[in-house]
C-alpha cells in the first residue's frame, strides 16, 4: 500500500526558510515523477512544483509564484521527496502534500500534509 | 495558463439525488482532465482521469465526461460519504497544472 509521510512544517517568520520532507513507502520510488501541492486555509489546490525520476533527466518545475525561491528535490536511495522553501511570504502559509505522478500530469496518490505557517 | 472554472460553487442535494458538477476550461484541454474529492481535514482522492476514466477502487456511480472545453462529474445517486468538495485539474499545457476553485456537494 502506498504511503506517503510529510514532515518538516513550521511557523516561520516573512523571509526566512523551511524544509519540507515527504517519506515515501509502498511502491518504487525512483521510478515515480513527484509533486508537491499547496492548499492555503479554506483555500483550493495549488501545485508548487514537480520532479521527473533521474531516468526521465530528473528535471525540475515550479509555479510561477515559487519559481527562484523552492526547490524540489529527491533522493531515490532514502525514498524522500522535498521542498525546500527560501525566502518565504505570508502568502506562502498553507498545508503542503506531496502527491505520486500519475500518467505524466495527474496525482494519484496523496499524502496528509504538513501545515506551514509564514507570520509577518 | 489554463483557468479551470467550477460551477455551482455549492450545490445542495439529498442523499440519493443525483449530482451533477460542471467545469470549464478557457482554452482546449482535450480530454486532459482529472477530478478530485476531498473530505474536511482530509488529503485529496483521485477520482477520474481523462476526463471519464475511473482511478483504481472508484465506485461506478462516480463518472465523467466531456472533452475540449466543457467537462461532467456525474454522482448518480449520492450515499452519505460523498458530500465534499470536488476539484477539477487539467495536465493539457503544463507548467503549470492548475486546479478548478472547486464544487461543495452538502446535504440539503
């Protein structure tokens, strides 16, 4: 069964730093595209950014709104995704999930999110 | 950057009603469209991809339909458990993917 863990949120001041992890168990890790997806409170869904497999050239993409500030990582051999997130906004504030590719553009599996809060 | 735009923002139906959800897309999507429930306090789930097949474990009164722009979720007869909100998502011309602002089903 798939699992997916995130950790790593925080209350973090306007400017500073944070970054996210996502366990993943289950299935074969490096072989699956990853994302990450926001949703701020009582917000819709937002996706921030994805990671191909390094098969596929482990290639990067972002949100316009979080472009040149997070980035997406991996690290096939401890199964875990991240998001590391620089300079961050008020407007950042939110739950994070990190979701499975499915089918090159939709997410399949979902994990429970780790809530990032950004005070000013 | 494709807007997806849900409708209605809420609709109220009774358990055994049928639900119908609406998205539109403001440019083609093909059939490039995927739907999501997500309960309070919970992760969203997977329902429908390319526009009308179902995701694994998916019950058959859940479907879609459509293509282009205009697109469906169907919940033919509604049980208790699926009262949510809905969200579409389209992966046609990406980065970025985008969601739609998402449909309430709540109980009459």
């Amino acid at each position: 069964e798939v699992s997916l863990v995130e950790s790593g949120g925080d209350l973090v001041k306007a400017g500073g730093s944070l970054r996210l992890s996502c366990a993943a168990s289950g299935f074969t890790f490096s072989n699956v595209w990853m994302n990450w997806v926001r949703q701020a409170p009582g917000k819709g869904l937002e996706w921030v950014g994805r990671i191909k497999t390094k098969f596929d050239g482990g290639t990067t993409d972002y949100a316009a709104p979080v472009k040149g500030r997070f980035t997406v990582s991996r690290d096939d051999s401890e199964k875990t995704l991240y998001l590391t997130m620089n300079s961050l906004k008020t407007e950042d504030t939110g739950l994070y999930y990190c979701a499975t590719d499915f089918a090159r553009g939709y997410f399949g599996d979902w994990g429970r999110g780790t809530l990032v809060t950004v005070s000013s | 950057e494709i807007v997806l735009t849900q409708s209605p923002a809420t609709l109220s139906l009774s358990p055994g009603e049928r639900a119908t959800l609406s998205c539109r897309a403001s440019q083609s999507v093909s059939s490039d469209i995927a739907w999501y429930q997500q309960k309070p306090g919970q992760a969203p789930r997977f329902l429908i991809y390319d526009a009308s097949k179902r995701a694994t474990g998916i019950p058959a009164r859940f479907s879609g339909s459509g293509s282009g722009t205009d697109f469906t979720l169907t919940i033919s007869s509604l049980e208790p458990e699926d009262f949510a909100v809905y969200y579409c998502q389209q992966r046609t011309n990406w980065p970025p993917l985008t969601f739609g602002g998402g449909t309430k089903v709540e109980v009459k």
